[in-house]
C-alpha cells in the first residue's frame, strides 16, 4: 500500500459509508494492519482510506495512550466551544505544515474492525488527529482548515 499524494483527485472525494453487512471482519482486521504499518512507515499518527487509494469511510490513528484504532463511519457528536491552534502537517503533503484551530475535546462515535460501535471522549492530540482523518472523509484538506 503506498501513500496517495497532494495532487491525487480522491483526497477531494467525500467517501461514503461503509456497509457492514456486507464487509467481513478478517478484511477489516487486514486493512487495518496494512494502513496501519503504512502509517508508521511513515512516522504518521493516523492515516484516511483515501490517502492509501481506496474509497472506504474509515482511518486508522495511534493514541496519545499507544491505543491502535480503526475507525469505520466516524462522526463527531459534540465539541468543546474552545478551540486551540496546533501545527498539523498530513502524510499526503510531505513538508508541510500548516496551524490549524481545533476544538480541544470532542465526543466520538464509530464502529471499530470488530463492527461494534464505539463512544469515546478524546482530548488533545487525540481529538486533533481525529479531526484530521475525518476531514480526509469528507473530501477536506487541512489546506482549507487555514
């Protein structure tokens, strides 16, 4: 699995959901190792479906804590009014860095490679990455959060 780069059209692509019915948890839990060893190939802190080529809405991220996630049809249910400026810079954009303000803490719902829907609370870097990875969903770049 290779990096997708800044001028690939599928970084603008909103992806759609994934239909779980229809996806075995063996595939998942491969996608996951694969886009997971990507990921710290490339000394990332999450890593977006689309930044690999394929049009899944999931991503995967390493937590603040060592967590590993997989984080299939995500969506951030609240956030905290306070937002906080940080340096982001995206596997896709190599040598780039960009401030970017985002909500310190954000409420989290997603499904994990197990297909079990999963709360969470995450705060600092843990909300910044999540925010990140959810904007590649979406068809956003952190070009367009300046």
């Amino acid at each position: 699995m290779k990096l997708v780069h800044s001028s690939n059209p599928i970084l603008k692509t909103s992806l759609n959901p994934v239909n779980l019915l229809n996806v075995d948890k063996f595939i998942l839990f491969n996608i996951k190792s694969i886009m997971y060893s990507c990921m710290k190939r490339n000394d990332g802190i999450g890593l977006a479906a689309n930044q690999v080529g394929l049009t899944l809405r999931l991503f995967v991220m390493e937590t603040s804590i060592g967590e590993h996630l997989m984080c299939i049809n995500p969506e951030i249910l609240w956030s905290r009014d306070t937002c906080q400026i940080n340096r982001e810079g995206c596997l896709s954009f190599i040598g780039e860095y960009i401030d970017i303000c985002r909500p310190t803490e954000i409420l989290v719902r997603y499904f994990d490679e197990y297909k079990k829907e999963t709360f969470k609370i995450l705060k600092g870097i843990d909300a910044v990455c999540f925010q990140h990875e959810l904007d590649h969903l979406n068809g956003i770049t952190f070009h367009e959060r300046k």
